[in-house]
C-alpha cells in the first residue's frame, strides 16, 4: 500500500470512528424501566377514580379489562392549596415512568393536545374521558396528572390487568330525579355514573341516558328531552367562576322495549343479539316496574337497563335503574 493510501485508509478510520461516537452521544439508549423513579407530588390536589374502587397492594387503581374494550373512566378532582386547572392522562407499560401523554382525539372538553381543562372554581369537579385499550398487552398504566394554579403537580395510578373476553360492564342500585328532584338525571353508561348541572355539562359526551318526567315518566336520550312527548324546557346553572353552563346537547341513544326476566342473566354474547338499532326512537316510557328496555349508544354499545323501583310520573320523586352493557 503507497504512503497516500496508508494515510486515506487512517482518515477513513478515524471519521468512521468520530461519526460513530456521535451517534452515540446523540441518540442514548432508552433509560432502563428498573432503573426509573416515578416523580412526587409537588401539588395538594386529590385525585379519585369514581367507578372503579378496587386498590391494588402498590396503592394502585386496579381494572380488570380487555384488548379493545372502550374503558370509560370518570374521575373525580378536589382542590387543595390551589385551583386545579387541567387534567392530562398518560399511558406507558412502565410501573416506575409517567409514559406519553394521549391525546383522546374528539372527546368532551379535551384540547387537541389531550389537555383536559378544569372549571375556574374552588368546588369538586367530575371529568370523564374514555380510554381504547391496546391490544398485544397484559398490564398497562395510566397516569392521572392534575396541574394547579401554582404549578404543582398531583399524580393518581391506574393499573389496568388486560384480560381475555366475557366481561360487561354491570351497574346496580342507581337512583335518576325528575325535574326537580334533587337527584341527577342523567347517566354514563360506560361508567355508572349519574350528572347534573355543572359536571353534566362539561360531561354531556359522555351522557347516554336521561331521565325525564313530563306528566308520563321517560327514559331519553338528553336531546330528546326537548322533543315531543316529552318537550322540556333548557335550563342554565351557575357553575362558579365560569357563569353559566347550559345542559342541553349531547349524543344519541335508541331504545326498545325487552323482557324482564333476561336481565339478570345478560353476558357479553346476549348484549351483542339485541335488536335494538339506530331507527329506534331516542326515548321509551316507563309505565310499570320493573321494567327492562334495550339501548344502543353513541359508541354503538348495546345494553339493558331495567327500571326497579320508584314513583313513576312525578318530577319530585326518583326511580332506580340497573344498568348491563357491552365494555
């Protein structure tokens, strides 16, 4: 080898070597999940998951679900020191790392950055978002960060134990008011819960069913409050620091009428064969207990809902419905 090829050949080496060493230093590896420490809490904000009460041993929110099931979360946000001001979910496969922020594209009060803002005010506030589970997982956690006025940050964990299929979200005993009653009347499906005024607003995505007495007692979608039979007047509440919010809109449920006597042994399969569909009007009256109606909400979930008990055609009084749906 000549004197000059000697020396390209060393040049070749040494910038081959430099490129690589940069790279290096450029592109780390990804930080070790063993080795990773889950940050404090620097806020005083308190952060519950309302439908889901089982803790895991780690002090974890446990949920037991399934590759693709749509979870429906409602979460619950007490101020403390200071104002909570957003809500923002991340997701990761890591116990000890806060993971990636998503996005929930499309939902209720949601920035397109995935920020979930809070009301401007010193009271509990209720905000529900639902959550597409991934398949090729058998844990999965997300992480419920709340941002205060004075830029403290608060953490709640979920752990979600990612099952095989057969399970159906099932809800028993929940009380629904007329129009002035003072009970909610509007429902989430997908997590049990019930609305009214101010979180029922800033959750109206997320409500499928409406209880509405207007002489006869009906069981409605929340726009179908405002059609006839029913025809019921809008109202605004004062939500604090916000004003007022108004409690009409939200999505479209379609009901038919079902045999009692299914309802308490419903499954996944049984809730897939209703009949119910999209040209089924949007409320159904009540006129016996108990009694047992199909639906079919926004998110094309199908469901029973059985009306137990109660004091039907009186807007002051309550009914209790039982609640089995598709996750």
């Amino acid at each position: 080898m000549t004197r000059t090829g000697y020396f390209l050949l060393i040049s070749m080496l040494v910038g081959m070597m430099a490129f690589l060493s940069c790279k290096k230093k450029n592109n780390p590896a990804p930080q070790d999940c063993s080795s990773s420490t889950f940050p404090s809490n620097t806020g005083s904000a308190t952060i519950q998951v309302l439908n889901y009460s089982t803790v895991s041993s780690d002090g974890f929110t446990l949920i037991n679900t399934n590759a693709g099931d749509n979870l429906s979360l409602a979460v619950k946000i007490t101020k403390g020191t200071n104002r909570a001001q957003t809500l923002r979910v991340y997701q990761t496969d890591c116990v000890n790392q806060v993971g990636t922020q998503i996005t929930l594209t499309g939902q209720s009060n949601v920035a397109n950055d995935g920020t979930i803002s809070l009301r401007n005010t010193d009271d509990d506030q209720i905000r529900q978002f639902i959550f597409a589970v991934p398949p090729g997982l058998s844990a999965l956690y997300l992480n419920l960060e709340v941002t205060e006025s004075g830029g403290g940050l608060t953490y709640h964990r979920v752990k979600l134990v990612i099952s095989g299929s057969g399970i159906i979200e099932s809800y028993t005993n929940i009380a629904l008011g007329g129009g002035t009653s003072t009970t909610a009347s509007r429902l989430s499906t997908g997590t049990g819960w019930t609305y009214a005024s101010c979180d029922a607003a800033n959750n109206m995505d997320y409500i499928d069913i409406t209880y509405a007495v207007a002489t006869n007692s009906y069981l409605c979608s929340n726009p179908a409050r405002f059609l006839s039979p029913i025809s019921l007047s809008d109202h605004t509440a004062s939500c604090g620091d916000n004003g007022m919010l108004q409690t009409d809109g939200g999505n479209h449920t379609y009901f038919r009428a079902h045999i009692p006597s299914d309802f308490p042994i419903a499954t996944d399969v049984t809730l897939a064969a209703l009949t119910v569909v999209s040209t089924d009007p949007e409320y159904i009256q009540i006129t016996t207990m108990p009694s047992t109606f199909e639906f079919l909400n926004s998110y094309g979930k199908k469901g029973l809902i059985q009306v137990t008990s109660g004091t039907l055609n009186n807007t002051a009084a309550d009914i209790t419905v039982s609640v089995k749906v598709q996750p």
